[in-house]
C-alpha cells in the first residue's frame, strides 16, 4: 500500500453490520500489516471493508455504492489517496 498522501479524502467510515446473506472480497490488501483492506460486494453493491488489527475485532465499512464508485474509491486507499 502507498504511503498516505498530505491531504487524503476521509472516507466516512460506519460500523460492519450484517446487511446480506453472502459477502464477495473481489480483492484485498496483504493480511501481513494492518489496516488491512477489502474491496467487497453484497446485494449489488460494492463498498470497503477496513480491518484494523488481526484479531479482526473492529471492522467498518466505507458507504455502499456502485461498483464503478467503489472501484475509484479503492484505488484511492491503495495509492494513499484516501483513509
């Protein structure tokens, strides 16, 4: 992951909370450093799972949006753009 830029976009981070039977991590960052990174998919819709520590205790979502939006979004957080 890239080092985080002078003045990333917040993203507006809410508590993980069960919205659909299945969830699809389309990609990931390395589960060998934390925060760890989740491009997801549920119900039609795309968002960003941030896992904060191995223990996987605390996990927010960025909104759910389009597949395009959340794409753009991803790439933002792995190029630092964005946390």
């Amino acid at each position: 992951m890239a080092t985080p830029q002078a003045q990333p976009v917040r993203v507006k981070w809410s508590p993980s909370v069960p919205r659909a039977d299945r969830l699809r991590i389309r990609e990931h960052t390395c589960a060998c450093t934390y925060p760890m990174f989740e491009l997801s998919t549920a119900a039609g819709l795309w968002f960003v799972r941030r896992i904060s520590d191995e223990n996987s205790a605390v996990i927010v979502e960025s909104p759910w949006m389009s597949a395009s939006a959340a794409r753009d979004l991803w790439l933002q957080i792995v190029t630092g753009q964005a946390e």
